[in-house]
C-alpha cells in the first residue's frame, strides 16, 4: 500500500509509484534508479506529445538532420 507522503511527492509520476514497492525507506531508494529510468526513457508524456523523453529527442533530432539537408540543400 502506497503511504500518502509517497503520491503527494511522486504526484505526476503515480505511474512509476503505482508499480513500486513502498514497505520502507530502503526498498524505494533501491527502486529509484530503475522508477526514473522508466519514467524518462519508457513512459509516454502528454507535453510530449504522448512519446517518451528518448521518442521525443529522436524526433527532434531527425527534424533537425532534415532541416540542416534542407538548407544544404538550397545553398548548392
């Protein structure tokens, strides 16, 4: 069972909390690491448009290459 400290710190990362086991201090701090992990590697964001942190720099990243092409591309 989740403690009411643990949803009002993790608040937006309920997800990330719903799937971790919270029996005492210990235990979560040896789940963190993989907790945020997930969260910014895995777990689709809204202001992202539902892709993940990596999908969402991936994009952009591939945007970019093609914008950079684009303009090589005019200056020739």
């Amino acid at each position: 069972m989740a403690s009411p400290v643990a949803h009002f710190y993790f608040g937006a990362h309920s997800y990330c909390v719903s799937r971790m086991q919270l029996a005492d201090a210990g235990t979560v701090m040896a789940q963190m690491a993989t907790a945020f992990e997930h969260f910014n590697e895995v777990h689709p964001h809204s202001a992202l448009k539902m892709k993940s942190p990596r999908e969402f720099r991936q994009h952009c990243a591939a945007k970019q290459r093609l914008a950079q092409t684009e303009r090589t591309l005019r200056c020739e």
